[in-house]
C-alpha cells in the first residue's frame, strides 16, 4: 500500500482559500447592503418631497442653460449685425412726430377727453350746455309769466292752479326748456 501523504494538497488549498475570499466579499456586501437599507428613505412624503426638490432643481438648470444659450445667440447677432445709424428722414417718419407736426399745423384736432371727442366730432359749432339743470327755475319763471295771461284769456273760467298745470304740462314740451334744448339739438342733426 502506497504511503498516505501527510501534508495538504496546494491546490486544494488555493481553492479554499479563493471560495472564503469571494465568500467574505459577498458577506461584506451583503452587511453593507443590509447596513444601507436602514438608511434608506421610504417615507412617501418625504420620497415625493425629494422628487419635487430635485425637480425644482433640474428646472433651474435647464433654465439657466436657455438663458445662457439665448444669451450667447443674442451676442452673436449682435456681432452679426452691423450697425445702423438712423437718418434724419427716418426720424421724420416716426408717427408721434408725424401727429404732433399734423397737429401743430393745425389739420388734425386733438382730443383727450370724452368731452372733447363729442365736440370735435359733432357737426354743430354750438357750445354744448352742460349744466340746464341750473337754470332751469329761471326759465321757468320767464316761460310762465310769458305764457300765464294768454291761457288766461283762453281758458277764462279756470281756476290758477288748473291754469298753471297747463303751463307745467306745456312747459314739458316747450324749446324754451333747457332741458329739451339738449335733445333738440341732437333731433336737428338726425
């Protein structure tokens, strides 16, 4: 019978020893795997609160780099560009120019209220009464000393009262109210 060898075989040996090292690697990790997932967040609120965070973030660079690349195109065109320089006839033909000469010369009227609009655009020159209202118990007095003693001949046996409501009745319709003279005035024109 052949002799048993006594030492250990080397490359059995060498196999152990790669199987403990990748054995030992994998336990490591594993640990630090194990280790990791207790840090980790599994918080909705807080995922969804990173999510937006990290949003806002690529957001504000994506903005930046448009700003940047619109930027940087701008300053190209500028180069690009040759500059211009404005002649006195171009000055001219600005429209603001062009209106306040018009309106010096006296071919266009210039409005800027809407009073001033209506009596610009109304074919009458007469000067528009803006307050009848004030003499409108002055008028009336005329009207009714002017207009009481014909009714008066007319209806001889009326009492005044009924004669004066005639006169109000009349004075409703009358020119002579100023406020009838507004929209005389405007029937005179239609």
């Amino acid at each position: 019978m052949p002799k048993k060898f006594k030492g250990t075989n080397t490359k059995a040996e060498a196999a152990r020893a790669r199987k403990a090292a990748v054995k030992e690697a994998s336990d490591t990790k594993k640990r630090e795997e194990e280790e990791n997932a207790l840090w980790e967040e599994n918080d909705k609120l807080v995922l969804r609160k990173l999510s937006r965070k990290a949003d806002k973030e690529k957001k504000q660079r994506e903005s930046k780099e448009r700003k940047l690349a619109n930027k940087e195109a701008l300053d190209e065109e500028e180069k690009n560009l040759a500059p211009t320089q404005a002649t006195s006839s171009e000055l001219e033909e600005n429209i603001n120019h062009v209106i306040a000469r018009e309106v010096s010369e006296g071919n266009v009227v210039e409005a800027r209220t809407v009073e001033d609009a209506v009596a610009v655009l109304s074919l009458s020159e007469t000067k528009v009464d803006r307050h009848p209202e004030r003499r409108l118990k002055a008028a009336y007095t005329a009207y009714e000393e002017q207009e009481l003693p014909k009714l008066r001949d007319e209806y001889p046996n009326l009492r005044l009262s009924q004669v004066k409501q005639i006169v109000k009745k009349n004075w409703q319709k009358s020119s002579d109210n100023p406020m009838n003279q507004i929209h005389a005035a405007y029937n005179q024109r239609s």
